[in-house]
C-alpha cells in the first residue's frame, strides 16, 4: 500500500485522535502532518503488516514528543470541522459536538493510562493486544487501564445525568 492510500484512509482517524490528545485544532493537524513525516521516512524500509495499529503508535509517540517539548497541553473548546459523522441537521450537529466536548471532559478527568485506554479501544477500535502494544504496556496491565477508565467515565456520565434530571 502506498504512502498516499494510507494517508487518505487513516488521517481523519489519527486526527481524532491526537485532538483528543491536545484539544487543539491546529496542533493536531501539525502532529498529523509529523506522523506521516516519520511514516515517509520509516515505511520504505519496512514492511509493516497492522499498519493502523503502527500509525497510532507513531502518533501516541509524536505526541508525548510534542509534550516534553512544550512542557503543556493547550485546552481548547472547539470541535473540528472536518470530523466525519456530522451530516444531518443542525440541531443534531451541535447535540454531538457537545457531546463529544462532554466525552472530552469526562475522559480528561481520568490519569494518563486509563484515558489512552479508553481512547484506543472505544473510540477508534482497537484490539486489546493492538492498544497495549501501542502503549507499550503489558497486556493485563491494559485491560485494568481500560476497565478501570471505563468505570470512572461511566460514573462521571451517572453523575452529569443526575445533574441534569434535577
């Protein structure tokens, strides 16, 4: 598969993600550009059989450069415009996208781990062996991250829905 095939296919994926990482358009889109700078460089030499899990893998590291780099993760408050799923109308686009700044937030008040465990699997679907891979962890330490993560988002969304009812 050539450099471009894969960019068309996985850099709206990788762009998600690392904005769920930085919260911040435009150091998501320079993280992406890095990501596939590094891909160009390494992909010629190797061949690469889970290249989505590798991508993913390459970014989770672009950005823990970029962090030791800047020493700070800018909070921003808005949502892409390029996301994909947003077709329908209006009102629908402005319930996801504050849904998804809500899922943002949720997923913020977890520590580290936990947050690039629930982010691997249930946002951009990767197997348990793919996401510990990524995270350099071992696999049963992974599935804690991830169950514990899942646990507190979950109490957090009980917590907002109680809030809202009242």
């Amino acid at each position: 598969m050539e450099l471009e095939d894969i960019y068309k296919l996985y850099v709206n994926d990788l762009y998600r993600y690392l904005f769920s990482l930085s919260k911040d358009h435009f150091i998501s889109e320079d993280l992406v550009q890095d990501v596939f700078y590094r891909s160009y460089l390494i992909l010629d030499d190797y061949e690469i059989k889970h290249i989505k899990a590798w991508l993913f893998k390459v970014a989770y590291n672009v950005f823990i450069d970029y962090q030791r780099k800047n020493k700070k993760i800018v909070v921003g408050n808005e949502v892409s415009e390029n996301m994909e799923g947003n077709m329908g109308t209006p009102e629908k686009r402005v319930l996801e996208k504050e849904s998804f700044m809500l899922l943002l937030e949720d997923l913020n008040t977890l520590n580290e781990s936990e947050k690039q465990a629930v982010l691997l699997c249930d946002l951009h679907g990767f197997h348990y062996q793919e996401a510990s891979d990524i995270l350099d962890v071992k696999l049963n330490t992974f599935k804690s991250y991830l169950s514990r993560g899942r646990k507190r988002v979950m109490k957090r969304v009980k917590e907002r829905m109680g809030k809202d009812d009242r």
